[in-house]
C-alpha cells in the first residue's frame, strides 16, 4: 500500500469525523465522535512520526518535517487538553481548535512534503512503508484507545 495514499485516506477520514462532530446535537454522539477523533489522531502521528517521517528526511526536506513535528507537538497538547476536559464549557471549541490545527497540517503536508517524498522514494520504498504504517494501525486498532498512549515524544518504529 503506497504511505501517502494510507495517509491522504486517513486525512479524509479525520475530515469527516470533524464534520460529523460539528453536525451532531447530541453531547454523548459528540463525546463518542471526539473519542473516536482523539483515536485516529494518536494512530496517524503515531505511524507518520515511526515509519513516515524517518524515511522521508532527507536535506531537502529538513524543513517541512521539522514543522510537521511541531504541527503534531501541537495536536497533541489540544488533544491532551481536550480529553482532560471533555465535560468542561469550551469543549466544542477545543475540537474546533484541534480541527484548525489538524487541517493546517494536512494542507502543509499534501501540498509541500508529499511532492518532495515522492521525488524522493521510489514505488517499493513507498509501498513498503505504507504497508509498515498499516500492520501499524492495524495493531493500535486492535489494542484500542490509542488515545490514552498519546506522549509528546515522538513515536519510534516497533522492534
């Protein structure tokens, strides 16, 4: 599975799940939506920041990755906020602010950093990630709640 398709996927899912949160009316949907929100996120930098993101570094990319750690620093502290505080006033708003930050990411990262790996790493090297990062998901999937392993610390390949 080619990385940055797995990756452009997940994005859109990640899009429809914000949509879907903002739509719904219902506090119990909207815990369930940002749960299942705080999830895909943990699994995407988790798998970007293990396999992706080492793959992709090279000189001519030293910049666009350094700022895509600190984009998924930055999802990571709202996400943590919001988790710690899902019943306080302001929680929509706290998604609406992951969302912004999400979607700057993204743009950042299919219109800058997908061009340059993709001149970079040829089909199989993409493949080959893609299909790590996917028996990746697959098993934080499996394991749930990827969101409770959520660390500022960027995420290491598994052994």
């Amino acid at each position: 599975m080619d990385a940055m398709l797995l990756l452009k996927r997940q994005h859109q899912e990640l899009a429809g799940l914000f949509d879907r949160f903002e739509k719904s009316n219902s506090e119990d949907t909207k815990l369930d939506l940002f749960n299942q929100i705080a999830d895909a996120l943990a699994i995407h930098t988790m798998i970007e920041e293990a396999w992706y993101y080492p793959a992709a570094r090279s000189k001519g990319t030293k910049a666009e990755l350094a700022e895509a750690y600190d984009e998924h620093k930055e999802v990571k502290r709202l996400l943590m906020d919001a988790l710690k505080n899902t019943s306080a006033p302001g929680f929509d708003g706290r998604v609406a602010a992951i969302r912004g930050a999400v979607e700057h990411h993204v743009e950042e990262e299919e219109n800058s950093l997908f061009p340059k790996v993709r001149k970079l790493l040829d089909k199989a090297d993409l493949d080959r990630i893609g299909d790590q990062m996917n028996e990746m998901t697959e098993d934080l999937r499996r394991k749930g709640a990827a969101r409770k392993r959520l660390s500022l610390t960027p995420a290491k390949a598994p052994a």
